[in-house]
C-alpha cells in the first residue's frame, strides 16, 4: 500500500503548484502533488511556454521576409503550418517531462486524478480522464496537515460570443491550428489576445481586434498603449476599441460576428475567431462551498500569506486572485509553504510584480502607470526614451520602441517601468530588482550600464527624468 | 515528521544562550508544557517548555554547551506515532551552529535592551580589525532619503527587510516612534575611541603562572558591554545631596513593629530604608515628569510610570530587577515585591521582562558603610540614585552642633536628556520625601 499521508498535498502542478511542491519538499515537507491533466499545467502545456515557441517562429519568418534589410538573401521564404505548431508542441512536451524529473528529484508524490477536499487534512482524488505518467499515485484517499489549491484558471466565456473550438476558438485551439486562417477576430486585448493576433498576422492572417475598453492592453500605460497600437495598425492589424461584439454567427467554414463601436453596429465576416475576454479562476469541484472556503467573483479569497478562512487550507496563483500571472503564482507558493513552515517570508508586494507580453514589439512593464500615479495624486517626474537614439537598437534593426519610468518627484522613489520595443521583456528585470532594492535615482544614475547594449535606454530614460539625458 | 526544537530567543535581541541542563532524557515522553531543558541567557536562566506532545528523539547539543547560536537545533523531538530511531538520525546531518563561529564580530552577548547589530565596534579583542570595521548600517538608498528628510537618525532603527535591512517601512514606522531600539554604541563614536588593550597586551604584563584565568560568563559579558555602551554614549554628570533621615528611621520602626503576624508569627512584612527610597524616588520622578525621561534620537520619550530599578549584587555580576507603576504601590507592596525579585534575581530566574526597561534605578551601597560614590546609569534609563550608608553625623542647626542620621545620595543624570537644574529639581524632591516620609503616603 502506497503512503498516503503527507505534510503538504499542492493541488495543481501549474508553474505555482509544481514550484511549490519543490520548496516544500526542500523545506523538510512530505509532500505530494495532484494533476488531472499534464504536469506543469497550462503554462508549460497550453499558455507561457508554447506561445513562445509559436511566437519564435513567427519572429524567424519575420527576418526572414526582411532579409534584404540587412544585406541578405532569402528566396521562396514560406512556413509549413504544421511544423511551427510541431516544434511548440515538443517544447512543451520537453518541459512536461522536466517537471517529472523534478518532482522525482525532489521527491514529490504525483497523485494522478481530480481532488476534492473533504474537510480540512482529507483529500479524495478520482481518477482522469487522462492517463497517468509511470510512478504516479492513483485515486484513493489522501490525507495531509496542509493543503495548498493551485488549480489555476480557464478562459472565460461571454454569452453570445461561446467558443465551439471549430469556428470560434479559444487559446487551447489557437494554439494547434492545422493551417492558418485567412482572416482571424480577436476579441479582447490583453496579453493572450495581443500575442495571437501578433502571431497570426505576421504569418499573414488578416487580423482584427476587438477591445470592450477605450485602449488596448488595458493594464499598461497610456503611452505604451498608444505605442503599440500604432505599430500594430502600420503591421496591418485592424483594430476597435470601445466595441463590443455581440454576436457570432457560425457559418460552415467562417464567422459572422456582429459588433456594436458607439452607435454604429456592422458585421465582420473572417474565417475564424478568438475569444480571449480573461481568465476565471478553477474553484468548482473542490468542496469549497462545502467547507465553507470564501470566494469571490470567481477567485478564492486569502490572506497576505495565501491563507484561506479555513485553516489548514491554502490557496495560490490564478485561483487566488489577479494578477493571474506565472511568476506571481510561483513567489506566492513559495511564501505560503515558508509561512507554513515558520519561516519569517515577506508577504509579496503585488506592486512590484513585472508584467510581459510577447507581441512585436514586446511590451513589459512593472509598478505604477503614469495614469494610475496621478490618480493615487503622487507628485511624479517622468523620463523617456526611445529606441531610435540607442547604437544596439539601430544596429538590430529594431529602432522603433520606447522606455519610459516614473519617479515619486519628493522620493526618487522608482514607481514604475513602462517598455515597448525589441527584448524589453529581458529587460524589464533591471527594474524590478531596482525597485525591490528600494533604489532612488541616483543609484540608477550611479550605476554603469554596458555599451553597446539595450540596457543603456534604461538608465537613459531615469536621466531623462531629471533633465540629464544625453543621447537624444 | 519530526520537529525540531530550537534554541529558543528568550528575549527579543537575544542571539546565543547556553544549554544549563536536560531535564529529559533521549526516549522521554513529552507533553506540551513540560519542562525539558533549562537555557541560560545573559542574566538568567530560564525552563525551556515544549510546545509539542512527543518523544525526545535525539538531543543535539549536550547540557553545559555554550554560546548556541538562537534558533540553532538543540533537540528532536519524534511526533506521536513516529519512529523515534528515524526521527534521531534524521537530526545527526545538522551539526548546532556554534554562535561562537562569529566571535570576531560579536564577542560580547547582547545586551538585554541594545540590540545585535552588524556594525557593532570591533571588540576591544581582537587586534587585527580596525575599529572602523562593520560600522556600516544597511538600509535601503530610499529608506536613507526617506530619513534624511524626515530627520530621522537611522542608529536606533529596527530594520525589517533581509538580514536586519532597514527598509522604507520601518522609516515609516520611526516617523511615529515604533520599530526604534534602545540606544546603542553609535557607531560614529566607536570609531572615534581608541581601542582598549588587546587580551595580548594585558596578560604581557603578568608573569605566567602568576594568574588564573576565569571565563567570562553570560552576565559578566552583558554587563561589560552594556556599561561600557552607558559610559561611553552617555554624557554622565552627578549632583550629591545628603539627607537626614532621622525621621524615616523612627518611622520605619514603627511601622514595622506595627506589622500584623500571621499564622507562622511571621510579620506581614518588614520594610527597609531600600523599599523607602524606592518608592521616594518614584514619587519624585512623579512631581518632577521631565526628569522621568529616556533619550533616543528621534526624541524624548516622556515616561507616564515611574518604573525603579533596584541593583541586586549576585556572586559574580549584578542585576537590576525592576519594580513596576512603584509611585502607585505601598511600602510593603514594594517590600514584598523586592523580596521576591531579589531572591529570584538570585537564583537566575528571573526573565527578562522583569529586568528590562525601566526609568530610573537605586544602586544601594549602605550596608557597606560606603558614603558616598556615583553609579553608571543603565540605558535605556537617563538617571540612576546612588545611596551611602545612613550614619551620625555632626550638623550645625541654627548655629548650634547637632548629631544627625545623614544619608548621601548621588544622582547620576544623562546630560542630552537632563540638565543640571532639572537633576537638582530631582534630587530636591527626593530629599523631601525622603525626610518627610509621611508625604510619601499622601
């Protein structure tokens, strides 16, 4: 008979559930982990991982088609459908067998099934639909001192505009297509929207993109925003914002989708369609209601150290509340098993969590929009700079983007970082640690940049703040 | 899974204590709030409870190991159904952390109030480290601006960020006066005072053989620094006043006699001058508020109650229990409460609440017939009351030689809290009460 009670039980081996059965067994933890599905979730599977890969591709084809641009020659430059989507599907594959390996290394019990909690220290898990990797547990009943839900979210669906997989996608289908469409609706903006409608329109879809919201990319600031929708249109991308699509009418092969911008209503006619309106969190069938769990709109409800009202029971990542982001569920599992454990762990600061689309151009950001600091009524002092006045910007080719950072004028506190451009969610980074070190200006100022590198827009754009920018 | 059992932090700047003695044995059951260890702290030594039902495993650190460095394991302990022998030889991997390993940057315990700090002054003890070593305070380059504007000094304050890392938060909370310490030896000024002479230099000077060496223990260390920290920081100055207490003694008598016996014959209780000049003092304090004060850099805190410490001598060191709100207790509340805390103080066993703080102190030195001396105030107090000997005295009394009982007290006062005339208000009221003692029961 197999052990079955432990220290610590992590439902969900997203990027948050499996990271936090490694820092928990390293904490001295029994630990085990349950997965329905696919270890590493939807991140390694179906989100992060293999868009990237998808995105890579279109970059390469990018280049390719620009060739002579830098001196090169590429004839008869294509793609073959299949094949981009072959090489994202191994990447993931590759990184869902890692996550194996690591829960073996670190000797974390994968429990194959769908759990529920009982009451708090019981679990039962039922068997899957899929099948389970070698060595894993089956379903049965499970015990353990402290249960940590990290079972993620889904994409949200709208009335009217319901996804059927075929016609009208979600980003599970968007991410497999057998060929790529002719014309593609994107509804909504954010970064799963943005990164498709990217990726299909560099690969020659004829892209539209539908925002509810004023602006596109609603989390970011207004210049970014404005930024990137100009290089998204001079690519080709048709976009509405202030508009709503009501309707989707399915055809046999192609999508009547009806959209009201103001008070004009019209009808869009593509070929296929993406419903990218959100995420909502996993909290069905866990026995929360049961239990008496709090949640609200659609999230579980817990404290700075992802406690639950329950004691006993935890919960991290997207099914915790936004910002549903990878990164933001890995630190939040790792505080929580540490404040299990005793250990004296900061509770994250949400503000200084970085945020990363993958589009072309990039955008990333971190802290407070300039918008968002006006309206905590912060006296503030913004630097910009551009791409056009960087040596490594112009020598890649890629001079069109921005920086731009906002300072608390009393402080030099850095509140924010805002990036459009080439690499910028490498870099982003640079600022995040800066603003967890609680820099002012003036290290930044003091702080030497390499040349001939991107970076070097960063300690620009902090210049620029202060008067001081020297290459534009 | 087993639990570990740490060296427990017996007081909140506590970093090292010694394990004095097991009391359970590996193999003992143990129920939560048994007593399994004693540990000995700086000034005390303390009954160590477990907070777990269990079996002890395995003890790590052996009784009589010293300097073991706070939250280090000493002991494991086997849940209830768990397999003692796994339990034990899962905790053989984890060698204690011997706070010893650190003795070049912290050599002395730490102080019951000052707190551990990495930018301590080099110890007087090791030669080769320049004294201007380890005096940097990390903060965060915000929480330094935040201060600067603020005007806030950044010595007594309690960083919260990684390693002790003042951060902007606790600016925050020193703009209201939380998070502060008690203050320590600024390191500006470690840096500015010479070295004493290494341990080298002064045994040079003794002809081996000629000499024993004995270890320093907890308690002599503690009172080394601290009041090597008092005298070096505080500006001292001493105002010297000499009281007739013919009347408090013929008082005293009476009121003693007057004592109702209990059962065993034994009066209710016997008051000493000692209990009287603790509770004159506090009173005093009381009609004179702006000397019951404690200095820090952020400002001065203004004391509501008079809390009184009273030097105890032990063999070996001394303490300084501290009798708590004494404007509001009776004489033979104070008595009996004296009484008990200096026979705790000792047998060690008092914690540390009850020798920590304070606003001023008694330091009585009568019963050896001393006259007169001055006392080292005890931060973070900024007075403390130097008591001689009650003696017959000649006094001259309207022209005419008298004999008196006079008793000389000396006040010590922190000159950046308390100035001369305020000290001299002080020691007036004092000697008020002191010789009126019926005022005192008003």
């Amino acid at each position: 008979m197999a052990d079955s009670s432990f220290d610590v039980l992590i439902i969900g081996s997203g990027p948050g559930g499996y990271v936090t059965a490694i820092r928990a067994s390293q904490l001295g933890f029994k630990t085990a982990i349950v997965e329905r599905d696919y270890l590493g979730g939807i991140c390694l599977n179906w989100g992060c991982i293999p868009t990237k890969a998808l995105l890579r591709s279109a970059e390469i084809f990018h280049y390719f088609q620009h060739a002579k641009d830098y001196g090169l020659k590429a004839n008869n430059v294509g793609y073959d459908a299949k094949g981009v989507v072959a090489r994202s599907r191994a990447v993931s594959k590759r990184l869902n067998d890692g996550v194996g390996f690591l829960m073996k290394k670190n000797k974390v019990s994968v429990i194959w099934g769908e759990a529920s909690i009982d009451a708090p220290g019981k679990v039962t898990v039922k068997a899957s639909k899929s099948d389970a990797p070698k060595g894993a547990l089956g379903a049965g009943s499970y015990r353990a001192k402290h249960i940590i839900i990290a079972t993620g979210a889904r994409p949200r669906v709208l009335p009217g505009i319901e996804p059927d997989k075929k016609l009208v996608w979600t980003y599970f289908e968007a991410m497999v297509p057998d060929r790529v469409p002719k014309s593609l609706l994107v509804i909504g903006s954010g970064a799963i929207g943005i990164e498709f409608a990217s990726f299909y329109r560099t690969l020659g879809s004829e892209v539209t993109v539908v925002e509810v919201l004023p602006q596109i990319l609603p989390v970011e600031d207004h210049d970014i925003q404005v930024f990137a929708r100009k290089s998204f249109e001079k690519q080709g991308i048709k976009i509405h914002t202030n508009a709503k699509i009501t309707k989707l009418d399915k055809k046999s092969d192609s999508v009547a989708a009806t959209m009201e911008e103001g008070e004009k209503t019209q009808t869009i006619t593509v070929e296929r369609a993406i419903s990218a309106v959100g995420v909502i969190g996993n909290i069905e069938n866990l026995g929360l209601e049961k239990l008496g769990v709090k949640t609200d709109r659609g999230t579980i409800v817990v404290d700075e150290y992802n406690k639950t009202n329950v004691p006993g029971i935890h919960a991290i990542g997207d099914v915790s509340g936004p910002p549903m982001l990878a990164h933001k569920a890995e630190h939040e599992g790792v505080v929580c098993v540490e404040a299990i454990k005793g250990l004296h762990s900061h509770p994250m600061n949400k503000l200084m969590i970085p945020g990363c689309t993958y589009c072309s151009p990039q955008i990333a950001s971190v802290g407070l929009t300039e918008q968002a600091a006006k309206e905590k009524k912060l006296d503030i002092r913004v630097g910009r700079f551009p791409f056009i006045g960087n040596g490594k910007a112009i020598a890649l080719g890629e001079d069109q983007g921005l920086v731009k950072v906002i300072f608390d004028k009393k402080t030099g506190q850095l509140l924010g970082a805002h990036m459009v451009g080439a690499e910028v969610t490498e870099l982003i980074q640079g600022y995040v640690v800066a603003m967890n070190l609680e820099t002012t200006e003036e290290e930044l100022m003091h702080t030497v940049f390499p040349h001939p590198t991107l970076s070097e827009m960063m300690k620009e754009a902090v210049l620029d703040a202060y008067g001081r920018v020297l290459n534009i | 899974m087993p639990t570990n059992i740490l060296m427990p932090a017996l007081s909140p700047t506590m970093e090292k204590g010694n394990v004095a003695r097991w009391l359970k044995k590996e193999g003992d059951k143990i129920k939560s709030g048994d007593v399994i260890a004693e540990i000995e702290t700086d000034k005390a030594t303390m009954e160590y409870e477990a907070i777990e039902d269990g079996t002890l495993a395995k003890i790590v650190v052996p009784e009589g190991t010293q300097d073991v460095a706070v939250n280090s394991v000493i002991a494991v302990l086997a849940g209830e159904g768990e397999d003692v022998k796994a339990a034990a030889s899962a905790a053989k991997g984890a060698p204690p952390q011997k706070a010893t390993e650190k003795k070049a940057e912290t050599v002395a315990a730490a102080p019951p109030s000052a707190a551990p700090r990495p930018q301590k002054p080099s110890p007087p003890t090791v030669e080769a480290v320049p004294a201007t070593r380890g005096n940097r305070i990390f903060s965060s380059p915000l929480a330094r601006r935040l201060a600067k504007e603020a005007n806030i000094d950044l010595n007594p304050v309690q960083g919260s960020g990684p390693h002790g890392r003042i951060i902007a938060r606790d600016i925050e909370r020193a703009k209201s006066g939380k998070g502060l310490r008690a203050p320590s030896i600024a390191p500006a000024l470690g840096a500015a005072i010479a070295p004493a002479m290494s341990d080298a230099q002064v045994r040079a000077l003794f002809e081996d053989g000629s000499y024993e060496l004995i270890p320093h223990d907890n308690m002599r260390r503690t009172i080394a620094q601290r009041l090597t920290a008092s005298v070096q920081t505080i500006p001292h100055f001493y105002e010297t006043m000499d009281c007739d207490i013919g009347r408090l003694t013929a008082a005293r008598e009476e009121i003693n006699a007057a004592a109702p016996k209990g059962k065993d014959g034994k009066p209710a209780y016997k008051l000493s001058v000692n209990d009287f000049v603790i509770k004159a003092l506090a009173v005093a304090l009381q009609r004179v508020p702006d000397a019951n004060v404690s200095w820090t850099e952020s400002g001065l805190l203004k004391h509501k109650h008079s809390d009184i410490g009273v030097a105890v001598a032990l063999p070996g060191g001394l303490i300084t229990p501290i009798v708590r709100h004494a404007e509001t207790k009776s004489l033979s509340a104070i008595s009996n409460e004296m009484r008990d805390l200096a026979a705790r103080a000792r047998e060690r066993k008092l914690k540390p609440h009850e020798y920590q703080g304070g606003t001023s102190s008694v330091s009585n030195l009568g019963m050896y017939g001393i006259k007169d001396f001055t006392a080292v105030i005890n931060p973070p107090q900024s007075t403390i009351l130097a008591i001689g000997a009650g003696e017959e005295r000649a006094v001259v009394r309207n022209g005419q030689l008298a004999a008196a009982t006079i008793m000389s007290v000396t006040l010590s006062c922190d000159h950046r809290a308390i100035d001369g005339a305020l000290g001299a208000e002080l020691i007036r009221e004092f000697k008020t009460l002191i010789e009126n003692p019926v005022m005192m029961v008003v």
